[in-house]
C-alpha cells in the first residue's frame, strides 16, 4: 500500500478512504497486502486531483464513477457506430 501511496502522490489512509468509498477495492495477497491495479492507481490519481482542487472526498468518487460511467458508453457507442448497429434508445423499450 505504501508503494501506490507513493505512485499515486497520495497516502495510505487516502486509498483506504477510497476503499471504503468503494471506488476502489484492491485484490489481497496471500500475505493480506493490498495489490492495486494500474486502472486503480489512475482512479486514485483522479481522485486527488479533485480532492487537491477542493472536491470533498465523497463527491469526487461521484465524480470519478460518473465520468468512468460516461467514457464506457461513449466506447460502446462508438464500437456500435462502426458495425452499423443502432443504439438503444429509452423508446427502443
């Protein structure tokens, strides 16, 4: 945990707050030591920023679930855009 701490510009009780937030929950090794992914570690980072910018630590996992909410359907329209296929709409229903 210390070693994301240090990648990530934050501290080890920030990731927990994160965890218990639950924008993030890292695998545990055999030993119990938090293993966080590099998607994780760049949620974290987003995290920071917004909280460094004044953000309360619960909006800005808001924030981040919503802007990951918004870049996953935007990926998934345009993959439906290539094939020809035509988005769901509220009226398709």
């Amino acid at each position: 945990m210390g070693r994301a701490a240090a990648m990530t510009g934050t501290t080890a009780g920030f990731l927990r707050a994160l965890g218990e937030q639950g924008l993030i929950t890292p695998l545990r090794s055999d030993g119990g030591h938090r293993r966080y992914s590099r998607y994780q570690l760049r949620i974290a980072m987003r995290a920071r920023d917004l909280v460094d910018q004044g953000t309360a630590i619960d909006a800005a996992c808001r924030i981040v679930i919503l802007e990951d909410q918004l870049e996953e359907a935007l990926r998934i329209n345009e993959e439906l855009r290539r094939s020809g296929a035509a988005p769901r709409t509220a009226a398709d229903t």
